[in-house]
C-alpha cells in the first residue's frame, strides 16, 4: 500500500510549531498534519491565517523538507459566523499544499445549522480543490452508520468523513469497537486519523499505536481488502484525558521530546509492519 501517512503536529502539544516541524523532519519523515484545532490544540492559530504567516509557514516546512496532504482546521461548523472562518482555513490549507482540510461537525442537537453552513462551504470546497474531511468526534459525525447517512445527504462529492478510530471509541464510552464499525462509512472516508487509548482505573489515556484497546491488525486487513490508498496521520493528543463518563481535559504536564518521539517511531513500526503484512 503506497499510502502518504503524515506525522500530526499533536503529539508536540506544549511545545512551538518550529520545535514540532524540526523533530517530525528529524525522525525522517516527510508529511506533516498541522494542528489548527480550534480551542484544543493550536499550533496555528485563528490570527496566524493570513499571507504573510502562510509565507513564512512555507519557507519554514521547506526548510525541513516536509509537505501537508491533510491540514487540522477544526471549527464547529454549526456557529452561526462559521463559514467566513472556515473558507479562510479552507484557503490557507489549499495555499499550504493540503489536499484535505479536516474539521469537526458540531453538536447534533445543532444539525440543521449544520447542514445550512455546510452547503457554501462544499460549494466553495468544489471551486478551490480542497476536499472538506469531517471527522469523526462523537457529534453530528461518530457512529459510521449515523455519518454515512449524513454524508449521503450533503450530497457533495467534496465533503467526505475523516474517520478517527481511537475518537470512535472514546466518545462511545467504549460501546462502538472502530474496527467493526469502520466498515459501514469507508465509501464515504477521504482520511484517517490513527491514534489509540487505553482505559486504565476509569481513565482514558491516549498511547502508542498498537498499545491499546484498538485492533489495528483487522482495520488494515480491512484497508487491504477494500484495496483503500487513504492518507492518514498518527495523531498522538498525549496530553489529553479523561474519566470515564467525562469530556477531555488536557494535562499541565508535557511529555519530553524524547518519550514523544519514542511513541511517534514506536507507532510508526507497528503501522508500517501491519501495511507491510498486508501487501497485495
């Protein structure tokens, strides 16, 4: 499977985007998914999406020889002032070399909302290229059912799922297993986000890939089966947590450069060792 697998800027979350580009490009790799994650994770912030940051952006990922097929720029698309910001993320991704732009959906009780912004914003997602990916986070997108539906009724070929397994499983509160559900959407998914959790005395903790409750082994034999070329990113949130029961918190303490990268390569050899298995 020759599939682009970018490296997402999470895992160095608490530390500056030159940091994270540095260490990414240090361990060798060539993708990169830049966090924008509105509120969350902002390695990009809503300010930062102008010219002259996009310049300097540019000159710096071409100085670590790194490229961007996916770009994290998550808002709730159900706000009522959504679409002016997210076109301007839209536009800076596409600017920055992404293919994909990545988002969330927003709450299901704020559907209709959704589904009116979402119609300006595939419109405009046609017009630059730019595939609109929403991923799955335990709102309107989650369940692969529920999302497949959601996605048939937009109606854009633009506007596809980003599928995170590891969100998949959390926010059911361990109820949907990612690796069984995956395949009721694939049709409709354009990326992957790869991460895992473990639940550990009632708390969720985010670890390496291959380390926790997802079996990784079925979803890439699933991948091989369906012959899929999705890109997809090791997104590693390492700061977040949560009870079980409760919404994500973010920890004070930030991991070393060093264990961060450690689960980054320790990730990386058990995905590349389960592509490899499923050669064709």
């Amino acid at each position: 499977m020759d599939t682009p697998i970018a490296i997402s800027t999470t895992a160095f979350d608490g530390y500056p985007l030159k940091v994270a580009l540095e260490e990414i490009s240090r361990l060798g790799y060539q993708y990169v998914e830049l966090a924008a994650i509105s509120g969350v994770i902002e390695h990009i912030r809503g300010g930062d999406f102008n010219s002259e940051y996009l310049k300097n952006l540019r000159t710096l990922m071409s100085q670590y020889n790194l490229s961007s097929v996916a770009f994290s720029g998550h808002l709730d698309l159900t706000q009522a002032d959504v679409v002016a910001l997210f076109k301007k993320r839209m536009h800076f991704a596409k600017k920055l070399g992404a293919r994909i732009i990545n988002t969330n959906a927003g709450p299901p009780e704020r559907i209709d909302a959704f589904y009116r912004n979402i119609v300006p914003i595939a419109r405009y997602a046609e017009e630059i290229g730019l595939t609109v990916a929403v991923e799955s986070h335990g709102d309107i997108i989650n369940e692969a059912s529920r999302s497949a539906k959601v996605i048939e009724r937009i109606g854009s070929a633009w506007v596809r799922i980003n599928y995170d397994f590891a969100n998949v499983l959390f926010f059911s509160g361990g109820r949907i297993k990612p690796e069984d559900d995956f395949s009721h959407c694939i049709e409709y998914c354009s990326h992957l986000h790869l991460k895992d959790v473990v639940l550990k005395n009632n708390l969720w903790q985010f670890c390496a890939i291959g380390k926790g409750m997802i079996d990784y082994a079925k979803i890439f034999r699933l991948i091989a089966k369906y012959k899929l070329r999705l890109p997809m990113s090791l997104e590693l949130p390492l700061r977040l947590t949560a009870k079980r029961g409760q919404s994500l918190k973010k920890l004070k303490h930030v991991p070393s450069i060093e264990k961060i990268n450690k689960i980054i390569l320790d990730s990386m050899t058990y995905v590349r060792t389960l592509m490899e298995s499923n050669k064709d």
